[in-house]
C-alpha cells in the first residue's frame, strides 16, 4: 500500500477545514435568517389609533369663549362634511353633538376640537364600512369610548 504524499495529504486535509467551516457558516446563516424570519411575521400589528393624525394651526388650538367653540365645532363638522342635527351645550367643558337620528357624539372644546373631529370622521367611516351604529361616541379622552 503506498502513502499519498505529504503535498496531497495537506490539500486534503486544509480542503476538510475549510469544508467544515463553510458548513458551520451556512448554518449560522441559514439561523440567523430564520429568527429574523420568525420574529418580523409573529410580531403584532401596529396598533391604529382612530385619533388622526393632521397638521393644525395654532387657531385650532385655542378657544376664547364657548360661543366661540360652538362655533368652532360647527366649523369643523362642515369642513368635514359630517352631517349633524343638533349641537348642546352641558357644561363649560362638554358638548353633545347629535347626528343621523340618535347617535350622540361627546366632545370637550378645551382640547383639541379639530383631533376629535377628525377622529369623529375615521370611525363614523369605519363603523359605515362595517355596517354598524352607535348609540354614543365619547371623545373627550385621548382614546374615545364607543358604545353601542
């Protein structure tokens, strides 16, 4: 039997090295990619606020007498094109906007009146869509409270 020579035997030998680290490296990378894989399509959905998001002037943000937010908000329910029936004043920090028969939108003129106009539009939108009606719609809050 006859010995390869050493020339063969160190080919050999540094050809297994570096197969063996390719192979390590395919793994690795073949892991990677999964996890990342895994991570981005279990992950949760971005949540949607119904609050939308608009640029607003700094007159939007202010409110010099009530009869000036009345005023204000119907304004806005116009600009929008959100049919109303009736707008009530309750207190100095509430409003009670009656639309399509008896849905009943509750809104404070001293945050922002057009954020909660504009939100008023997204989920009447959305609710149309949907086939739904609520019976109160409270947007005094950062995240309004439907009911149904």
């Amino acid at each position: 039997m006859k010995k390869k020579p050493v020339k063969n035997r160190k080919i050999e030998t540094r050809n297994k090295k570096i197969f063996i680290v390719s192979c390590v490296l395919g793994l690795i990378l073949i892991s990677a990619s999964l996890v990342v894989s895994v991570y981005i399509f279990l992950r949760k959905a971005p949540y949607l606020s119904p609050s939308a998001k608009m640029v607003i002037t700094q007159s939007n943000n202010k409110v010099s007498s009530m009869l000036d937010a009345q005023a204000e908000i119907e304004n806005l329910l116009n600009q929008n094109k959100i049919n109303y029936a009736s707008i009530d004043k309750i207190d100095d920090a509430t409003y009670i906007i009656t639309i399509d028969g008896d849905e009943k939108v509750i809104v404070d003129p001293q945050t922002n009146l057009a954020m909660q106009i504009a939100s008023l539009q997204l989920i009447t939108s959305r609710l149309t869509m949907e086939g739904k009606r609520f019976s109160r719609l409270d947007l005094r809050d950062e995240k309004p409270v439907i009911t149904f």
